[in-house]
C-alpha cells in the first residue's frame, strides 16, 4: 500500500475508533427518527408503532452481528451484564413507549427538546451513582442543555 493509501487508511480508522464520530452519527438518526415517527405514529397506535419500531430494530441488529461477525457466546456473559443490560431494555422500552405517545399528542419540535433533558439526568445520575465529577464548566453546560431544551420547548 502506498504512504498516501496508508494515511489515508489511518485517518479512516482513527475516525471510526472516534467516540464523537459515533454519537454525532446517534444524535442524527436520532433527529431522523423523531422526524420519521412523528410522520409514522399519526395513524396507528402509538404503543403498536412502538412495537413495530422495536422489531426493526431486532432485525437491523441480528444484520449488523451477521454482517461484522461480532456474534459471542451467551454464556460469555455475566449475570450482572445480563442483569444491567435487561434493566437497560426495560428503560429503554418504558421510553419509547412514553415518547411514541408524546408524539403522537404533540407537535415534534417541542417533544425531543424535552425528551433530550435526559442529558440532563444522565449528568445526575452520573454523578450520584456512577461517581462521575463534573467541573463547574460542565454542570454550567448542563444547566445551559436544560435551559436550551426548555426554551425550544416552549410555546411563545
């Protein structure tokens, strides 16, 4: 491979080994899918579209496992792993299920502002049970994300 091939290369990696390449990819399919269940939920029941939504994404990521060949044994796995990742899924259907009807009652650019004062609590919750510290700078930040998102929310 050429030297120019191989910086290239690098350059290409380094940026998919990238935790901010990966959540900036997250807060846009998350914008899109805002948008596309916003259009999605207005003739259906929002907990069926929740279901629907859930079984697409079950299959998106058996496709993911299959086509990178990250499958592992289940037995590879720890209770508590099993435990947290269960409570993980349970947060996250309770969440959807409650944006979906959200949705479905309002109007989506007032919705995901709020919805996304979960940034909010995870910085809490970080703190109080994770044992995470967070400067001055950054809980100014959090303050400003809570400002933020309830000044987009609001109806003037």
């Amino acid at each position: 491979m050429s030297r120019g091939g191989l910086l290239r290369r690098q350059r290409y990696e380094g940026i998919l080994g990238s935790w901010i390449y990966w959540v900036v990819l997250s807060a846009v399919f998350a914008a899109l899918a805002a948008i596309f269940a916003k259009v999605g939920v207005q003739d259906v029941n929002s907990d069926f579209a929740t279901f629907i939504r859930t079984i697409v994404i079950l299959f998106v990521a058996v496709a993911v496992l299959t086509l990178t060949s990250q499958w592992q044994p289940l037995s590879s796995i720890t209770g508590r792993t099993y435990l947290f990742l269960a409570l993980s899924g349970a947060a996250t259907g309770a969440s959807w299920l409650c944006y979906f009807r959200a949705l479905k009652l309002g109007p989506a650019a007032q919705v995901a502002p709020i919805d996304k004062l979960s940034v909010v609590m995870v910085a809490i919750f970080g703190v109080a049970f994770l044992g995470e510290s967070l400067s001055k700078q950054n809980w100014l930040g959090v303050a400003l994300i809570a400002l933020g998102a309830v000044l987009v929310a609001w109806r003037g």
